[in-house]
C-alpha cells in the first residue's frame, strides 16, 4: 500500500470509531481494527467485521479491568 492508502485508511478507521463511540485505545485501533479496514473494501462487509472487532475488543478490555 502506498502512503496515500495507508493515510486514507488510518483516517477512515479513526473516524469510524469516533463516530460509532467504542471505547478503544490507540493500539487496539491500530492492531485490531486498521488491519480489517485494509482488508475488506466491500463497506458493508468491512462495517460488519469492524463492529466484531472492536465489540470484541472492548469487552476484552473490560475483562482485563
């Protein structure tokens, strides 16, 4: 992936965890959700996949708590 690519991406990701209010850490969006931001380019399959994730993400967090 080229820079452009990977700036778009890390902006789309940051912008759908904002807007969907998930409360995760910089590392946990970088690890965990980017990577199926790059992956998946049909939308609502990435959408789908990004909502696993980070409901997965953040309910390990709290476990961790």
């Amino acid at each position: 992936m080229n820079d452009t690519h990977d700036r778009d991406a890390l902006r789309y990701t940051l912008d759908w965890v904002s807007n969907n209010s998930y409360p995760l850490s910089g590392s946990q969006i970088l690890i965990g959700l980017l990577p199926i931001t790059r992956e998946f380019s049909d939308l609502p399959q990435r959408e789908q996949a990004l909502h696993d994730a980070a409901r997965r993400l953040s309910t390990d967090a709290a476990v961790l708590v």
